[in-house]
C-alpha cells in the first residue's frame, strides 16, 4: 500500500518566495511547521492508503481525464487561515481565476468516486497551504501578517501537468514522490 494523493506542483516565484520567508521570520518563535519551496503543492484530491490496483485505476483515469483538458492557469492571490484567529491550523494563499481548474477537480473527484474512493465530505475551497499552525501565543501577529498580504496578487501559475504522488512521512518531515506525471494539452492542440 501506498500513500497517495493527485496535485499541482507549484514553481514559487520571488513574491512567494518572500511572503513564505516573512511569515517564517515573523513567526520564528511560534509553533508552526511552513512548507517547504520543494513541497509546495496544490492538492486536488487525496487518496491515502492506495493498493496495486487502485493504483493502476488512478492512473487511468489521469491519462484519460488529462486527455481532455487544455493547459490553463490561476492566480495566487491574499492569504489567510482555515479556523479562526482564535484557534488557527492552516495558513494558506488564495487562489482565483480558476475555472478551469475547479472543472479539472470536479472531473478527477467524480471519476475517482465512481472508481470506488469514498466521497469527500466537505467543499472544495481552492488553495495553497503554507504552513500548519501547532502552536500559536502571539496571534496578533499573525493577524499582522494575513492583514499585510489580505489582498495582494502573488503571482500567476501555469499548469501543464497533473502530479500523481506517494507521500511519505519521515521523522524529517513530508517527502512528495512522483508516481507519474500526466501532461495536460496544448493550447490549441485537439483533446483526445
């Protein structure tokens, strides 16, 4: 068995680059693991544990579903919290401008439903996660820090492909392998 989950691996561009160190800077002392550069990823649907065959499965359905959709982009775009001030978990970067990546989420979540994954239970609500929240005592600044950068646009981000990944947890932290990578059309090129 593997853990697995399909994602968007994300190149961050010097204003992310910058935000990510700001909030690393400014939050040194507080309990909070930030991404790596390396592992930043925008997750479209995690699987966990995936046996052989399912594994196989998904990657149909990914050489299929990509087949039928054009390269596309989005925009990152403020920050902000999953909870609340109170009782932060997740600091994540917005994203807008992403229809065509809403339709590429719903297509894989319907097709992996079908294939017999359990349904997930919540909403999508699209976004970057840059850090997990364990511990806070000085959430004024963090409050600080997402008024700072409520607004402002990031950086834009082209997808090409959809990632695959086996996800390993070392005592190190997160390691993200790719188990494949499936290319998305050309602009312009006819879907198969």
């Amino acid at each position: 068995m593997k853990r697995t989950f399909i994602a968007i691996k994300l190149e961050a561009g010097e204003k992310l680059k910058k935000l990510i160190c700001h909030f690393r800077d400014t939050l040194k002392n507080e309990k909070i693991k930030l991404v790596e550069e390396e592992n930043l990823h925008l997750t479209l649907r995690f699987l966990g544990n995936t046996d052989p065959s399912q594994l196989m499965k998904v990657k149909q359905l990914l050489l299929e579903i990509c087949g039928q959709h054009t390269e596309f982009g989005f925009d990152l775009t403020g920050t902000g919290i999953f909870k609340s001030l109170r009782k932060p978990r997740v600091i994540w970067v917005g994203i807008t401008h992403g229809s065509n990546l809403q339709a590429v989420y719903y297509q894989i979540n319907n097709r992996i439903e079908k294939a017999g994954f359990s349904k997930e239970n919540d909403s999508w609500s699209p976004h970057l996660t840059i850090g997990r929240i364990r511990e806070i005592k000085y959430r004024n600044l963090l409050g600080d820090l997402l008024e700072q950068y409520r607004d402002i646009d990031i950086q834009h981000v082209n997808v090409y492909e959809i990632i695959y990944y086996e996800s390993k947890i070392l005592p190190s932290g997160p390691v993200y392998i790719p188990v494949e990578k499936f290319f998305l059309n050309k602009a312009g090129e006819n879907a198969k």
